[in-house]
C-alpha cells in the first residue's frame, strides 16, 4: 500500500472543473509537476467530453488555462468516435485550432474496423489530409453463425436432459454417465450461514455419478409423480437452455 509512480512517472492525478473542461494536473512521488507522458508533452490538460461521457478533446493549457502549443506545435488533440463507439479519428491541432503535424510525421489517424468492432487498419494523413503511411492490423478474432439446429439436435438434447433427471430419480449411475460429458464442470450458488456470503460450488461428473447412487435413495427429493416434461427454450451450436 505505499505510493508508486507509474511508468510514466505519474504518482498522483487531480481534476478540477473548469466551464465545461475538467483540468488534469499529474504528480510524481515528489510531488512535482509531470508531463501527460514521456513522449508526449502536455503539462496541465483540459478534457472535453461528448454527450456520451467519452473524451473529445484534451488541451495542453498555460497558467490561464488557455490551449497553447507545446514543444512540438500540438495545442490539442481531438477524437470521433463510429455510431458504435469505436475510437476512429484521431486529429492533432495547434493554439488556432488549425491541423498540424505531429512528432510521428502525421496530423490525422484512422481506425478501420470490421462488422465486429475489431480493429483491422490503421490509416495516417498529413494537414491537406492526404494518405501518407497505412498498416494491416492482424487478428485471429473471426465470427462464424453457428448452423440452424435440426431435429435430431433436439431429439439428443431431450434424451440427455431426462437421462440426468431419471439417473437422479431412479438412481442409475450408468446413465447420468452416459448423459455427462467428461468435462461437466456443473456450477450452483451456495450461502455459508458463517460468513453469510454466497459462493459458487462446482460439481464434477463423478460428483454427479456418485449422487446417481445416493442422493434420492429416501425417495424424497422430487415430487411423488414428476412430470419429467423437457422444454427447450434456446439452441445455438453446441449450448442448448433447456427448463
């Protein structure tokens, strides 16, 4: 639990409120003034968000909390975002607000994205927003539809969920072995009265088994004549909701 700075050098962060900017001072362990990053100097920041809460401007200010250019000629810097939130458009500025180059060699980025909000471009232009450099970013995130599920999907589904019903009932552990897969990991919320929290119980397929051969051998954990009715409520791929 002692102080520590970050790898940027930053121990402490305050904000203040200023019209509709909020002002970001950073500190290091002595209590020294530091700059927004290592490569990147912006001493005081002011932040300005969108309707929606997300950061749409931050300003290096001077004493006066006024935008002034740093050692580079970047007063600001200025963010969009896609109808689905994903940061796409990144510009920096100087005091006049005008477009200006940063120290990578470029004024606007662009994100491209596929259908799925995953990243697969990257785009650079200079301040007459012409393309100067561009890169594929890779990804082995993909999205597959899962094929429609048949009627022996639904035939398999029922068996299995009574077999682990009638296994219980009629204590066969033969049969909640056939209808447990090996890497059944079954997971129930408990309450310890001690601690008086809830905690998850993971149950293994030889648990299951071994209450096939005990748990309702009174003959008192279901109701007299049970139903043993299976609804399917959802089926996709290999996972099926079933009451």
């Amino acid at each position: 639990d002692n102080p520590m700075a970050s790898n940027w050098n930053i121990a402490q962060y305050h904000w203040s409120k200023k019209g509709k900017l909020i002002i970001e001072k950073r500190y290091d362990l002595n209590g020294e003034s530091v700059t927004l990053s290592p490569y990147f100097n912006f001493g005081v920041s002011g932040i300005l968000l969108n309707k929606q809460g997300q950061p749409k401007a931050h300003y290096n200010l001077d004493e006066k909390l006024r935008p002034i250019n740093n050692d580079v000629g970047i007063a600001s810097y200025q963010d969009v975002y896609d109808k689905n939130g994903n940061h796409s458009i990144y510009t920096y500025h100087d005091a006049n607000d005008e477009l200006t180059m940063n120290q990578w060699g470029f004024a606007i980025g662009e994100k491209v994205y596929d259908d799925i909000g995953n990243l697969r471009a990257m785009k650079r232009f200079n301040t007459k927003k012409e393309e100067v450099r561009s890169n594929t970013v890779y990804t082995n995130t993909t999205l597959s539809l899962a094929a429609k599920a048949t009627k022996s999907d639904s035939i398999q589904i029922r068996e299995k969920s009574l077999g682990y019903l009638l296994a219980l009932q009629n204590l066969k552990p033969n049969l909640m072995n056939e209808a447990m897969n090996d890497s059944l990991n079954k997971v129930t919320i408990g309450y310890d009265r001690n601690t008086r929290k809830e905690f998850a119980r993971a149950t293994t397929k030889k648990q299951m088994i071994d209450n096939a051969t005990h748990w309702n051998k009174a003959n008192n954990k279901f109701s007299p004549n049970p139903n043993n009715q299976v609804i399917i409520l959802d089926i996709y791929n290999r996972i099926a909701s079933v009451n």
